[in-house]
C-alpha cells in the first residue's frame, strides 16, 4: 500500500516524510528569546516575593523593583533619587531578563542537537548568569550582599534556576523543529 519512507519506522506513517527545519532563523531567536526572558523576569519575582519577603524577610515587598538600582549605582544613589528607582529598577531587571533570554535562545539550539534537555541547560545557565552578573555588579559597586556567604550564594542558584528553567522552557517549545507532513506520491 504504502512507501517505504515511513518517519516513523513503525508503517503507521506510510507515505508521509518530515519536513524539519532545525535551525531557527534570527527573528524567531530573538522572539523565542525576548518571551523567555520576560516570563523568567516576572517569575524570578515572584520567588522573591515569596522568599525573600515573605519566607525570609530580607527585604518589603517594594523593594523588589528598585533593588536592581541599589546592586549597581548603590544605595545611596537609589535613596536619592526616590520613586524614580523603582523605574529604573525595573527597567535593569527587565532589560538584563531580555537579554539573557535571547542569549539563552542563541545557545538552544546548539544544545538541542545533541540530545540535552532545556531544563538541564537551564540549571548550569542560572549559575553562570548568578556568577557574571554579580561579578558585575562587585566591579561596579561597593554596594552589595556578601557574595561569599553560602546563603547568599545558595539563595541566589536558587532564585535564577527560577528565571532559567521558565526561560528554557518557553525557548525550547517556540524554536522547537517545525514538522510538516507531506504525502510522497
């Protein structure tokens, strides 16, 4: 009845053939990328709403936004510069989400080809995104957590593997292959 070019390997698909696509063009990374990174964003602050404020009482809940501001330009800066740090804040929190989403969406697909799972890479992505940004931040200001400290390290994973794992999932479904049956006559 059917071709022998079943994609499958079962005969059930007899006659159909995959038409894959396994390289993502630039705008679908960039889309894949940007979405990833805003629901990361989002999700990372609900962890720290409810770790941070509420489990741990290390901070109120407004100072989620503009905590971002005080990691770079310090606290002193953030204090002076009043409701105009929970703007700036947020737009530091967002644009760095953003951009290590498209990162993250860049990477994927490399990853993807061989075999690994997002959530897997997501883990080992959080630690590094955690390590590079505070770095960063211990360059640029003297105004920061002890970055020494177990908790504070431990606390960080914890909350990027937050960002991260959201991140990957969105990348992974929105740059996942494009199949296409057609029949081969």
């Amino acid at each position: 009845m059917g071709s022998n070019l079943s994609t499958s390997g079962n005969g059930f698909n007899d006659g159909l053939q995959s038409g894959a696509s396994s390289r993502p063009d630039r705008q679908a990374i960039i889309r894949a990328g940007v979405a990833g990174g805003l629901a990361g964003a989002v999700i990372i602050w609900i962890y720290e709403a409810l770790i941070w404020v509420g489990a741990q009482h290390l901070m109120p809940l407004v100072g989620i936004p503009r905590n971002a501001t005080g990691l770079v330009f310090g606290k002193a800066f953030q204090e002076s510069i009043g409701v105009w740090a929970y703007v700036i804040g947020t737009g530091i929190h967002f644009v760095f989400a953003i951009a290590w989403g498209v990162l993250f969406a860049m990477i994927w697909p490399y990853f993807r080809r061989r075999g690994y799972e997002a959530t897997f890479v997501a883990l080992f992505y959080a630690m590094l995104a955690w390590i590079v940004m505070h770095v960063a931040i211990m360059i640029t200001s003297d105004n920061h957590p002890n970055y020494y400290d177990p908790v504070v390290i431990i606390g960080g994973f914890m909350s990027h593997f937050c960002f991260t794992v959201p991140l990957a999932l969105i990348v992974k479904k929105m740059l996942a292959p494009v199949t296409r049956q057609t029949t081969v006559r």
